[in-house]
C-alpha cells in the first residue's frame, strides 16, 4: 500500500504505534499503552495509515447531536507539512456519525492557530469562554 488510508479501528500493531508517537507529544508522552486502550474505547478514532503502519491520529468525543471535541491531532513527525493532517480533519467532519455536528471544538499550541484558522476554525467563542478544571492525582491528599 502506497497511498495514504483513514481507518477507524486499529489493530494491536496500530495502537502499539500510537502509544510511541503519542510519547513523542508534550501533553501526552506520560500516557500508559492502557490508557491508550481506554481512550480508543470510548470515542471516534481516526488512524493515518501508510505501508501498513500507523502515521497519524486524531480522536473525538462527541454528543452526536450538537457538540464534538477534537483531541490530539497527531502526525509523526517525518510526514508533516504534507496536508496529512488535513486529510485527518477532512475525515472527521466528514464522518457519518458527525454530520448532525454544529460545533466542532479543538485546542491546539499557539503555533498551530495559524493552520487551523485556514481550515476553518475560529478562536472566537460567541459568548462562552473556555474553562478547565484540572482535578489532582496525588494520592498523597
């Protein structure tokens, strides 16, 4: 296989891959092969597949009515700025189970605004702000 192929469900090989390339990410490099497992399980995942192996991933959590979150946004490094992941994102509003969607939400690192505003996406937010709780793991309270 030359070409380039979204797939939804990844095999053992496939989420093997996505555990290394998501430990190559800042907010993501502490994430366990069993959580990768888990956060497979419980959204939409899109795979970028070439010569068998994973390249890309993004996944989303949505309602299926109104709201969908677009979570980590991923190209392995040697195959960016080649429109990859914009094939990605093509895939995921053009999913069967998204069409419904209105709003599809994203954060990105400050570098990344540029390229996402060129696919549409907006860092206005009409009257709402984005908010985050960050909840503590220690054990230790």
């Amino acid at each position: 296989m030359n070409q380039f192929e979204i797939i939804e469900i990844l095999n053992q090989k496939q989420i093997n891959q996505l555990h290394t390339l998501a430990k190559k990410m800042w907010w993501s490099n502490d994430r366990t092969l069993d959580e990768i497992n888990k956060m497979l399980a419980n959204c939409l995942s899109f795979g970028l597949i070439h010569n068998d192996d994973l390249i890309g991933c993004a996944r989303v959590l949505t309602d299926e009515i109104k709201y969908a979150f677009i979570f980590d946004v991923i190209i392995e490094e040697e195959y960016r700025n080649k429109g990859l992941s914009k094939l990605l994102m093509e895939a995921i509003l053009d999913h069967q189970k998204l069409q419904q969607i209105t709003c599809f939400d994203l954060t990105c690192a400050p570098d990344m605004v540029a390229y996402y505003e060129k696919l549409g996406f907006s860092k206005d937010f009409i009257n709402v702000v984005p908010m985050r709780f960050t909840k503590s793991n220690s054990q230790d309270e």
